[in-house]
C-alpha cells in the first residue's frame, strides 16, 4: 500500500502575474494514483485557478500550491481519468493539514465545475509553453 508523500520542496519562479514556473522536479508518492508523480522541472502552473469573485477567492484563493500543482499537471498530461486526478487533489490538500470544509469544498469545486478545463488541459498544458 502506498502512503501519500510529499518527496521534495515546492521550488518555484514567477513567470507571469498568473504563472510559475517549477525551478526542481516535483516528486509525490499518492495512493490514490497508485504510484509516484513526478512533476518535471521547467513545468509551467497557474496553482489553483479560483475565480476572482471576491467569496470564492476570499475562500480558497492562494491555497493548496503542491495539490494545485500536481492537479494542473494531471489535467494536462491525461495521465489518469479526471476523477483520479480530483482524488490526488483531496488527497494531497488532506498532507497539507488544511482545514477539512475548505479542502472539500475545492475538491468539490473541480469535481462539479472541472469538465471543461479538463477537456481543453492537453491544449493549455502546451499554451503555457509546456511540452508532452
């Protein structure tokens, strides 16, 4: 059985107002994917892509980088099914000791309102100058 790890820092550069890009590789052990993630260096993220309405960000804006990091990457790589993908997300902000009813509700976030940003991740995955 595999228990969820995070194996290496979040280390990390500013490209935009938006975007970052990974300065190390990423590393993370998720039962709920079933093995080890590895999140190339170089790779370009938004981290959690919460609206700007001011409850919603007010919320969870700024929150859950490694989960958001490691989601982002599995919405644009296809690497597992989209509901994989959300479970690694709840499962990582879960390492991270955030309180309970936020991370359920970002969790719930993607699951309800996640569909399109997963059927257009292999095309942003590469407009953020990321490569398969």
């Amino acid at each position: 059985m595999i228990t969820p790890v995070f194996l290496s820092p979040l280390r990390v550069e500013q490209v935009t107002e938006d975007t970052w890009r990974l300065l190390v590789e990423f590393r993370y052990d998720s039962a709920a994917f079933g093995g080890r993630l590895i999140v190339p260096e170089g790779y370009v993220t938004d981290f959690a892509s919460v609206p700007r309405v001011p409850i919603a960000y007010l919320v969870a804006g700024g929150e859950a980088h490694k989960p958001a990091l490691l989601h982002d990457f599995l919405y644009g790589t296809h690497l597992c099914s989209r509901a994989t993908a959300d479970a690694v997300f709840l499962e990582a902000m879960a390492l991270q000791e955030d309180v309970a009813w936020r991370r359920r509700l970002m969790w719930a976030a993607v699951r309800l309102g996640g569909r399109r940003a997963w059927e257009s991740g292999p095309e942003r995955f590469g407009r953020l100058g990321n490569k398969a």
